[in-house]
C-alpha cells in the first residue's frame, strides 16, 4: 500500500500536516489542519491518527484539528520499560503537546481508550479544556473491568443490547501470550476484532485496515498496543485519586454510545465522576468506530456541542 492511500484530506482536498514533536520523554508523531479553535482527536485500539480520515474534511472549516498517534501507536514511540502507558502519562503528553502549539485551552474528543485518557486529561488539567466529547467507552476504575468479567450476564450482554462483553481486557493483560498467538496472524485477529464490533463491517474500508496493522508490525507496535491494556489497573488507581482531589468534572459533557457495543452505558458511567453529561446521543445502526460508521453525524454532533453550530 503507498503512503497517499494511508493519507487524510481538509475540505479543500489538501493532506494534512504531518509533525514529529518531542514530548515528554518520547519522539510523537500527529496531524493537524483546519482553522478556529483547537479541537485534540484521541483515537482507540489498534488505531492511530488515521483513524480520523473521514471526519477531517467535515471538521476543518471549523476546527483547528490535531491528531496525535498516543503513546505506543502508530508512528509514536513505543517505550520500552511497562511503566508510562498509563492514562496519566498519556494526559501529560497531550497537555505538553498542546502547550508546544501554543493551544493553552482546547476542545477534546476521544473514543475507546482515547476516550480513557481523554476523561484523565480534562480532570489533570481542569483549567484548559472547554468541552469533552467521551465517546463509546467506559472508565477505567469506574466500570470498565467489570465488563470483562466471565458471567452469564456479560456473555449475554451484546445480544440483548444491555452492553457489552469485554473479553480481551484479560487477554491483552496478560504477560507474553499474547504476543505469542498474534504475531503472524496480525490481519487475521485484528480485522476479526475490528470488524466484530461494527454494525457494518464494511465501514472499515481495506486500506484503513491495511494501514493500522502495518503499524502493528513495526518493531514494538504490538507491545505498545498491549501496554495500554496492561496499564488499565493503575489507570483505575489514577482515576480515582483525581476524582478524590478534585472532585467531579464540571465542564460542558457530550457522550455517544454506540448499540452495538457500550450503548447507554457511556452516559450512566461518566456521571461517576462527572457532574452532569450536557449533551446524549445513542447513534443507532452503529457500531464502536464512530468516526468512521457515522463520520457525518458525529462531525455534526461536534460542531452543534462544542460551537453551538447546526451547520
């Protein structure tokens, strides 16, 4: 696959930018484009900045976009020690990141687990993000694990449409096998675990696909991607010290749910540690990659949340 089918476009047909900043410790890479406010895109698993190549062009009349690869993905460094891919670690990056664009506040929307390190980065730096779009996730510390658990309930969840069985937080967790079973079968199981959790599997377009597992195969790409996962107990420990220091968030909240996947779970959890949710939607016929199932009413959702615009 050449690289221009693995870009993303503005509106007016032009690639985005693509920067190598260093930032707290590692080399990050990400995209930007767009004018007005500065809105920071943090995409889920195995994804990276790609992900977002179907929102961009309805988002930068509006919005300064960036579109960072986290820590571990994409074309970001993947660090060696287990230490630092934790959703506190991930708020300090992204918070340096926006400080060295001269971005002191900032619109934030994540999905999945950047859904995760977006919640970490608006209660850590209260102070400079005006919104938060949290979006087809729950958190962790606050619910998610429990979603991995092995009961009749959980197993059952998805067919009754009650929520969502969240198997592979275990198996990711765990030390080497994974790695052992997935390595020379990176499309298989990836493809399998994206396309299972879409309402129309055909939205994960081949060269998408393509693009994420190529990263994968980098040295490290798996081993980041599963770092994330085997962070998720000290993000739940993160999590609640900030909700304990500083108390609910207060800032404007939307949060989408997806049927196919944690549905109306995402508003009743994030009112765990939020005050209020200001804006709800469940976006029914999808599944959990928003931006690409339903890339035309998220953009819409984000434009009438954050500027008040029907546009």
């Amino acid at each position: 696959m050449s690289s221009s089918e693995a870009e993303t476009y503005d509106h007016d047909g032009r690639p985005v930018k693509h920067h190598r900043n260093r930032v707290n410790g590692i080399r990050l890479h990400y995209t930007t484009a767009g004018s007005g406010p500065p809105l920071l895109l943090l995409h889920g698993t195995p994804k990276n900045s790609f992900y977002w190549y179907k929102i961009f062009p309805l988002l930068t009349p509006y919005f300064t976009l960036v579109a960072p690869d986290l820590r571990g993905f994409g074309y970001t460094d993947k660090p060696p020690a287990t230490e630092g891919y934790d959703s506190g670690t991930n708020a300090d990056d992204m918070a340096e990141l926006m400080t060295q664009l001269g971005h002191d506040k900032f619109h934030l929307h994540g999905e999945d687990r950047g859904a995760d390190y977006a919640y970490a980065l608006a209660a850590k730096y209260r102070d400079r993000v005006l919104t938060l779009s949290f979006c087809e996730m729950q958190i962790s510390g606050f619910g998610l694990e429990e979603t991995s658990f092995w009961t009749k309930e959980n197993v059952e969840a998805q067919y009754q449409q009650k929520g969502v069985w969240c198997w592979h937080l275990g198996f990711f967790y765990i030390p080497h096998i994974p790695e052992m079973l997935i390595q020379g079968h990176e499309r298989e199981f990836w493809e399998m675990f994206i396309k299972q959790e879409c309402y129309n599997p055909t939205s994960i377009e081949p060269r998408a696909l393509d693009h994420w597992i190529d990263c994968v195969k980098q040295p490290g790409g798996l081993r980041g991607v599963l770092e994330t996962y085997r962070s998720g107990f000290k993000n739940g420990d993160i999590h609640k010290e900030l909700l304990e220091k500083g108390g609910k968030l207060t800032l404007p909240i939307m949060t989408i749910g997806a049927p196919e996947f944690f549905g109306p779970t995402v508003e009743s959890n994030i009112l765990k540690v939020a005050e209020k949710v200001t804006h709800s939607e469940l976006f029914e016929e999808c599944g959990h990659s928003l931006a690409l199932e339903k890339p035309e009413r998220l953009a819409r959702c984000l434009r009438k949340f954050m500027l008040g615009s029907s546009n």
